[in-house]
C-alpha cells in the first residue's frame, strides 16, 4: 500500500498521522522498535483498540513474536485478541 505520512510532533519521535484512504488521517504511533536492524515494530492508534506487529520479513521467529506479545500485554493490550497473519 502506499499512504501519506506526517510527524504529529518532532520528527525524532514516532509519532505520525497516516493516510490510505484520501483524506481519512489515523494515529500510528511506533510503541516499540527494533532500532538496530529495523526488522520489527509495534504500533497503535491512539488508544489501546488496535496493534500492529510488523516484521520486514515474511517470518518472525517464535521467541520474538512471544516478547512483542507479552510486552505489549503489559502495556494493556488485549492479545488474546490478536489476529495472527501468515504469509
């Protein structure tokens, strides 16, 4: 997909409107990074109804997605609830 982007406060941060539907702008709030390799994120809107776990690779290894699970549930996330994709 491709969308429009722009940082809601400095740039350094992650934290971004985004759009990929015309005019429709969502929070998309980078909670947690994978700041060496960039290979994985966790993301939200602006409150605790949706997250992302996203991966630069089509396969995440199982230790990791475990991690990424539980530190979001300690964040307050409902990962029972999660919707597991696979590629």
């Amino acid at each position: 997909m491709i969308g429009k982007a722009y940082f809601v406060d400095d740039s350094d941060l992650g934290k971004l409107k985004v759009s990929f539907w015309g005019p429709f702008y969502s929070s998309y709030n980078i909670i947690v990074l994978d700041k060496k390799n960039y290979s994985y994120s966790m993301v939200c809107g602006p409150n605790k109804s949706y997250l992302l776990i996203l991966a630069r690779e089509p396969h995440m290894k199982e230790s990791l997605k475990l991690e990424l699970m539980n530190r979001a549930k300690d964040m307050g996330f409902k990962t029972d609830k999660m919707i597991h994709v696979t590629h």
